[in-house]
C-alpha cells in the first residue's frame, strides 16, 4: 500500500474526521482551534482529501458529509514506514537505535522494552497455535 502523505493542514482535517467518523464542513471548521480558516479553504482541503482518496462523502441535497476512508492507525503505520525509508535507509536497527539514543528517561525505555517482550510473545503463541 503506498499512501500519499498529507499536508499539515490535511492531517489536522483528517484529526477531526477520524475523532468524529463523518462531518460537515461548518462541524469540521467548528472543531479547528483559532484563528479558523476560511469555510472555502476547509472545503477545498476536504476535496483534495477526497481526490487523495483518504475522504469519502454522502450527498444531503446540496451538503455533504465526509468521513474517512483511511483509519488513523494505517495512516500512522505507513507513515512511520515511510520515514525509516526515508531517514534510516530502511533499517529497522538504525531508527531502534534512534530512539534509544533520544533520551527517553529509563521508565519509558522500560515501557517500550515490555511492550516489544508482549508483542513477541504473543507472535509466539499465534505461530504455536497454527502448528
């Protein structure tokens, strides 16, 4: 799946879709912070997002409502994939040894460390049950 990234001024319309599930244009400018933008720009954010295909719509007469047909954690999953290609030439171990060296106190690191301990086991037992 190759994923088109989105702008910041996408993402933060993509924020409110995916908070909400679907909206109208004035719900979703009634949800940005101030300054708000215009009603046109927020409209024409949510058309580029629909050509981008992460927005679909439904037609109530003349309004539509929009809601996403990307969920959050795909978009976030090809993100980060896209920047260990971009930054760590694709290597897992160098964006691993990023993170260690960031200065994440010892309590995150112990964090992380039991939540990749989780996910390995679980990987284990799935494996186990198909054999």
């Amino acid at each position: 799946m190759s994923m088109k990234e989105l702008t910041k001024a996408e993402e933060e319309v993509m924020q409110i879709l995916w908070k909400t599930g679907a909206s109208f244009v004035k719900d979703i400018l009634n949800e940005m912070p101030e300054p708000k933008p215009a009603y046109n720009t927020v409209s024409t954010i949510v058309r580029i997002l629909q050509k981008k295909e992460f927005v679909g719509h439904e037609a109530f007469g003349r309004s539509h409502q929009y809601y996403p047909l990307v969920s959050k954690e795909d978009y976030r999953h090809e993100l980060v994939k896209s920047v260990i290609q971009r930054f760590y030439d694709d290597d897992y171990k160098k964006f691993a040894t990023f993170f260690l060296d960031s200065g994440l106190s010892e309590k995150n690191l112990a964090i992380v460390k039991r939540a990749i301990e989780g996910r390995l086991r679980d990987k284990r037992n799935r494996q186990q049950t198909l054999f």
